[in-house]
C-alpha cells in the first residue's frame, strides 16, 4: 500500500480521545482507539478540519520555521495574498514586504505578475478544452485530493494548468541564479501559507513529481515579528518610496471568495467554498449535470483561502480589508503587463499529467464485498442510528461498515454493550472530575 | 446465467423535482461500498440519474432495480406512465418532448435515452402507449464498454 504523507502531526500524549477531530472529518478517515485518535490515511485529504477542532492542540501543522531554510544561500518569499489582509489596515503591503525582508528573507517575489500569467494560461486551456465539463480549479489542494479519494473518474476535468506558487517558484530558481551566479538549489523559493495543505502540496505534489518550491512558512509563525517589522517601517520610510508588492487589484483577487469572475469573462463561470458544498457539487457533476459551466473554481475553506488554518485574522474582517485594498488600486498596473506580456510567450503552463487516484485497497472478490456489504447492513439494522460516535466511529454506518470488515465489533457500540460504557467511564470520567 | 449477489429496489415518485435524483445518490454509495472500478460506478450513476430523471419528468411513478451479478450491473426502470408513442425519435440525441418549465430547470435536452444507450453495454427499451416504459441497462464488471 503507498504512503501517504500529510500536512500535519497528531501527537498521542497530549490527545485525550475527546471525539472533536472525528466528528468534524468530512471524509470520515478517523476512529478514535482506546482513547487516542488514530487516522487513515488513505482517506485524509489535508482539509485541516481536525487542526481546528482538536481542544488539545493534539494535531499541528509541519509546516517549517523560517530558520530551518538556512542552508540556503538565498531566500525568497512568495507571499499567498492572504497575507494582505491579515494585518491593520494601516499597515500597507509595502511594509508588510519591508516586515518579511526585516524577519530573514533575502527578497519578496513580484507575485501579482504569475497570477496574471496563470489566469491567461487559464483562459486558453479552457477555450481550447474538448472533454467533459465543468474544468476544475487545481489551486486548493484539498480539492485535488477529494477528487483523488472520493471522484477518481473527475480526474480529468482538473486544470491542466499550474497553480501560480509553482510557475513563481521555477521562475526565482531561474532569476536568481542568473542575477546572483547561485545554483538553483542554493535559492530557496518558500511560500508564505495560509493553510498547512499547502504545505502537504509542496512536499508531496498530488501529480507526482517534484515542486518548483522549497517548502512553506505559515503566517501565523512569522505574524508577531512581521508585525513589528511592518509598523516600524510604516513610520520610518517615506510614503510611496519603497517597491510595492500589490500594485494593481489582480493579486488581492486571488484571495477573495469570486478570485476569478472578473477576469474569465467569456467563461461561464462558477465559485464554491466550503468542503461540504464543494462534495455536493461533485456529487451534482458526477451525475452529468453542470455541463454548462466551463470553470469551476472551488475552495475547502470556507469563504476561500482568507479562511484557511493557518491565519490570524477572522475571514471577514480580512475580506474587508481586502476589499478596502483593493478599492483604492487599479484593475491592473501598466509594469505587471508589461512583465506578462514578455514573460507569457516563452514559459511552459500546462502540468504534463493528471494527478493519479489513490490505491484502492480492494480486499476480496466481488461475491466476499457484496457479504461485507449486506453483513454491513445487517449490524446497522441492529445499532440505534444516532451517530453518537461512542463507539469510536463517525457514524452508525461506519461502525457497521467496519465491524462487517472485522476492523472494529458490534458490541464497540454503547447501546448493545455496558463493556464500551465502562471503557469510556474509565478513560473519561477521572478528568472529569 | 450467472448468479445473482445482490439486488435492491427503490421507488421513483413522478413530479418530485425536489428529490429527484436521490435514488441514483443511494446507488452511487452501495457501488463504492462494493469497492467497484470508479469508472464503472460513474458510469452506472449516469445510467440511473437519467432513468430516474425520465420517470420524474414524464411518469407517475416508476421502479428502478439494481441487481449485481459477478459477470455484470444491471439497472432496470419499470414505470408506469404515458408510454414513448415514436421509440425511434426518442433514441435520437436531441429529441425531446420537454415543457419550458423542465428545460428552465435544466433538464429535458433530449440527451436522457442516448446518454443510457452510451453508458451500458447492454441496452433494452420497451414501452406502451398509456400503459408506461420498461428501461434495461446491463454494464459488464470486467470490460470497459
């Protein structure tokens, strides 16, 4: 069976078998054992929901810290456009890109100029596509891997386009090298994050291969120091001296809940947040409907990548101050265009193939699944369908899938044995009280 | 004749736009706990989402069953409404005897029948005028089709 790696650490000790994680796991890939959760991992799709929820702090993101890119001769920072609007509103994104260079990177990527590439390559993949529709956005990685786990046959309908951290992570090795006489692999190109699957998808990229990008801060590790940086120089530098990162609204737009309505005019065009919805939809394409929509924009967080788990600031009070960013810049900058229309002809934006579906572990013929199954059905026809999770299981029909699969028995169950109760009284009750 | 594994019934009320398209939502889920090829399973949802679309768009009510054998997924919709007068006009990508209403909510483009004959193997279609339509889908388990 393949490994899988994922964007975050559980770690036993300080997890108390509280139940959070489980009930929140959209894919339902945890149990919860003798009181620890336990994840599988070839049903994790990276979505985070268990980071959040877990009381104990039990589950953290592996993202890096800054200090761990030391070993490379130069650092360049790509930041999401979440950043923006993560801090007070009087502290610019000028300063913001002065907080980043003052906490230990060597540059700030002009990242706006890759987003306006990518939407291009967007445009011209979209026309030109002749399979089935809805195309379906490859910038939320939590949304390559639901497809990978749950909608293996929708595969082929995700962009064949890369997301516009990887076109900037190729393009700073290249620069870079040039301008400072560096091997590639002495630049460190490092994406400031959002959320921790962005993460996953720099260490383990769903279409195999390897990332142009060397790894990823989260925000939430470099705020405080950025902050400070930033509001120094807010006071110190002289307004409208220094290079700004956002020039032009394209960027901020990436980060809102809509990032691409305005730029794929000829496209019908729709935008989904929120895992849930984003599975009805799915479920809604499976069945051959939506044909007549060209692009699918679709986002795991809620409201888009403002919301993602690793930021500061509430979703909408950054939202808002995207907005209000965004409402002062122009639609687009006269250097941003002048930089796509150079660099646009001579790049490479198409991925070479589909990200695969993950291993089935298919165990048994046909005749001993369809026993596992009616077995299944059998045992939940016994258990009280309340989906309590006691038994360690999401739901009732889990509980019965996997006592069918002899992975877990019926008598887990608290309603048909006093045995699970005294467990549960034993592991819970003494800190209770 | 191979043996049959499993079967399982559900019932199609005409007119309930509202659940329309559950039935193939349930029948999705048993397929993937059976651990079937995605691919077939895709295939199957379409088959039943079509059929089960037909019967709430034109019928009063209408049985779809499912049966699994080790050989192949046959899917067969018996209802009972106002039959298909032209059978051949009614194979024919396009053709369609949708109201406004239906098309408004974005069915009824005359891809229904053609889009089950594309997704199965095997393809029976047998209906009377006032009495209803019977619709077999077979999709073999080994080939692709």
């Amino acid at each position: 069976m393949a490994e899988y790696a994922h964007g975050f650490r559980l770690d036993e000790g300080l997890c108390d078998g509280c139940l959070a994680c489980m009930r929140v796991c959209p894919t339902m890939a945890i149990r919860v054992k003798h009181g620890k959760a336990l994840v599988l991992p070839e049903l994790c799709i990276d979505c985070g929901s268990c980071l959040k929820a877990c009381p104990q702090g039990a589950f953290t993101a592996t993202t890096r810290t800054l200090e761990e890119f030391d070993r490379f001769a130069y650092k360049v920072a790509i930041p999401s456009p979440v950043l923006f609007g993560q801090f007070p509103l009087d502290v610019r994104p000028e300063h913001i890109a002065q907080g980043l260079l003052a906490v230990g990177f060597d540059a700030v990527w002009d990242y706006g100029v890759e987003m306006r590439l990518v939407t291009r390559a967007i445009v011209d993949y979209v026309e030109k596509w002749r399979g089935p529709r809805p195309v379906i956005s490859i910038t939320c990685p939590v949304v390559v891997r639901l497809l990978q786990v749950s909608y293996p046959r929708m595969l082929e309908q995700l962009i064949g386009v890369h997301p516009p951290r990887e076109i900037a992570g190729r393009e700073i090795k290249r620069r870079y090298s040039q301008e400072l006489g560096l091997a590639p692999d002495q630049i460190a190109a490092i994406y400031v994050t959002p959320c921790q699957a962005r993460t996953i998808s720099i260490m383990q990229p769903a279409e195999g291969g390897r990332s142009y990008l060397d790894g990823s801060v989260g925000i939430p590790q470099l705020y405080n120091t950025v902050l400070a940086e930033a509001r120094e120089a807010a006071t110190s530098a002289p307004p409208g001296g220094d290079w700004d990162p956002v020039r032009s609204a394209v960027m901020l737009r990436w980060s809102t809940r809509r990032p691409l309505a305005d730029l794929l005019k000829r496209q019908r065009y729709m935008s989904v947040t929120g895992l849930p919805n984003v599975i009805r939809v799915f479920d809604d394409i499976e069945k051959g409907k939506l044909k007549d929509i060209d692009f699918l924009e679709c986002n795991a967080c809620w409201g888009g990548c403002s919301n993602g788990n690793l930021t500061v600031d509430n979703v909408y009070v950054s939202q808002a101050k995207l907005q209000s960013l965004m409402r002062d810049l122009p639609d687009a900058d006269p250097q941003t265009e002048a930089e796509v229309a150079r660099r646009y002809p001579h790049e490479d934006y198409f991925t070479e193939r589909a990200p695969e579906p993950r291993t089935r572990v298919v165990v048994g013929d046909l005749r001993e699944r369809v026993r596992r199954v009616k077995e299944a059905e059998r045992i939940a026809a016994a258990l009280p369908g309340l989906d309590c999770g006691l038994c360690g299981a999401p739901s009732c029909a889990v509980l019965a899938h996997d006592a069918a699969a002899g992975e877990a028995e019926m008598s887990d169950c608290v309603f048909i044995s006093r045995r699970r109760l005294e467990e549960l009284r034993r592991l819970h009750h003494d800190h209770a009280t | 004749m191979a043996e049959e594994l499993l079967a399982c019934c559900y019932k199609v009320h005409g007119r309930d736009f509202d659940k329309g398209g559950e039935t193939s939502t349930e029948i999705k889920s048993l397929l993937a706990s059976l651990d079937l090829d995605p691919q077939l399973i895709r295939r199957a949802v379409i088959v039943a989402f079509e059929a089960e679309m037909n019967v709430v768009m034109y019928a009063l009510e209408g049985r779809l069953t499912l049966s699994i054998t080790d050989e192949d997924i046959t899917i067969e919709m018996d209802d009972r409404g106002p039959g298909i007068p032209d059978l051949e006009s009614a194979m024919e990508e396009g053709w369609s005897t949708a109201t406004d209403e239906m098309r408004e909510m974005g069915f009824g483009f005359g891809m229904g029948l053609p889009n089950i004959r594309r997704n199965s193997d095997g393809f029976d279609i047998r209906s009377e005028v006032g009495t209803g339509t019977v619709i077999t889908s077979t999709i073999k388990l080994d080939g692709d089709g």
